[in-house]
C-alpha cells in the first residue's frame, strides 16, 4: 500500500501520515488506525503501565522534570492488550506483566545494570514467540527526546532480533519513536502510530536523523545472551 493509498483508508482517524526513509509514521488513536491496517506481521510495543500514579518520590515523580511520566502513565487499558494478542502474529509486548496475558515461555528481560534503588532492577516483555526465554544487559536510557519512558535503542534493535526478518514491524504506542529509529538503524521495515501530537513531531525528526546518519562505526546491536529460562 502506498502512502497515498493508506492516507486515503485512514481518512480523518489520522491526523497525520508521514513516510520518511523505510518507516510510516501515523498520529491518532491506534484503537481505530491498527484495525485499518489490516493484520500485522509483527508487533513490538511499550504501552503505558499505568504506573503513574505510584510515582510520589525519589528520582521519579517529586522532580518537575519528570512530571510528564506522571501524566502520561496514568492510565493503562486490558482492551490494548487483547487487541495485540488477539492479531496472533509475531508480537513483543513490554510491560504486559502488568496486564492478563497467555502463559509464554519466551519472556524477554532487560536488566538494568545502574538501575537505582528507587528504580525497578529489571522490566520484562510478554512475547508470543516459541523459544527460550531470554535477557540482556543494559544502562538505562536517557530521557533525551522528552518522552518520560524512552526506551534504549540498543534495547529495541536487541528485540527486534527476535522477530521474523522482512516482517513490517507495528509499534502501536510509538512515543518519541525509538521502534521506528531502530528499525530504520537495521534496515528494517516499520509502521508506527503515535497519539500526542508533540511526540509524533519528535518521532518524526528522530527518524529522519535516522534516516541521514548511516551507521557506519556504530557499536554493534547487543545480542541475545546465551542463559535461557522459562517463566
């Protein structure tokens, strides 16, 4: 589908559609765009946890700079969720041990090396896929793109390992964009949906930053380490 063509079958449940490098770019409620888009190939998403309200103190929440979590996290909805689960492809949810999902044995952990005490040591993400469990080992991203969850993008391009190569990659919480950034790093293929207005705009100037800095002597993507274990 041409970016034409998908602008005229979104109509007005998108505000707005860019396509910038190999990467799709939508604004709007991913509740009424994903369903227009037909079944995805692959998932991989980081939906609110709805952690924020739990957040009074430490590094988070007390701090004006944070408050934007506080705001932003506040709500998380089941209905998000069954719609991931119920597209039955390929799919990588994080945060989903705060929501019902199937038993899975191939959970994905990311172990926070200089995670504070205040912080969670480890965040998990529920995966559809058959094989072992696994995790890696990272430094926890910097908000530098004013999104207040933002994940690494070493994270990402560690996940995206784990999905089918050539599949179209949907991330339907898009946030500052580091799916897509990540995707376009690997040469990969992704559509993106992304509701606030001012992280669509960041997500569109971090792909197209993307999209003009090839990686020619950036470190290698983390790999999967070799210890699996079932959850």
């Amino acid at each position: 589908m041409d970016i034409d063509t998908l602008r005229a079958t979104l109509g007005d449940k998108a505000k707005r559609v860019e396509q910038i490098g190999g990467q799709v770019l939508i604004q709007g409620d991913c509740m009424k765009i994903a369903p227009l888009l037909g079944r995805p190939e692959a998932l991989l998403c980081d939906p609110p946890y709805g952690l924020g309200k739990r957040m009074q103190g430490g590094t988070w929440g007390a701090q004006d700079h944070d408050s934007g979590f506080l705001r932003w996290d506040l709500e998380a909805k089941q209905e998000w969720i069954d719609a991931m689960i119920a597209a039955e492809c390929p799919a990588i949810i994080w945060g989903a041990n705060y929501f019902n999902v199937p038993a899975s044995r191939c959970w994905l952990m990311w172990n926070k090396v200089n995670a504070v005490p205040t912080m969670a040591d480890f965040e998990m993400a529920w995966t559809s896929l058959d094989r072992p469990a696994k995790r890696i080992n990272l430094n926890v991203g910097r908000v530098e793109y004013g999104h207040p969850t933002q994940k690494p993008t070493a994270l990402i391009e560690w996940a995206l390992g784990f999905l089918p190569q050539g599949a179209i990659v949907q991330d339907w919480f898009l946030g500052s964009g580091t799916t897509l950034v990540a995707c376009q790093n690997l040469d990969r293929n992704g559509i993106g949906i992304e509701l606030d207005p001012d992280y669509f705009d960041i997500a569109c100037k971090r792909v197209d930053e993307a999209t003009r800095q090839p990686r020619l002597f950036s470190e290698p993507t983390p790999k999967p380490t070799q210890e699996g274990f079932d959850l």
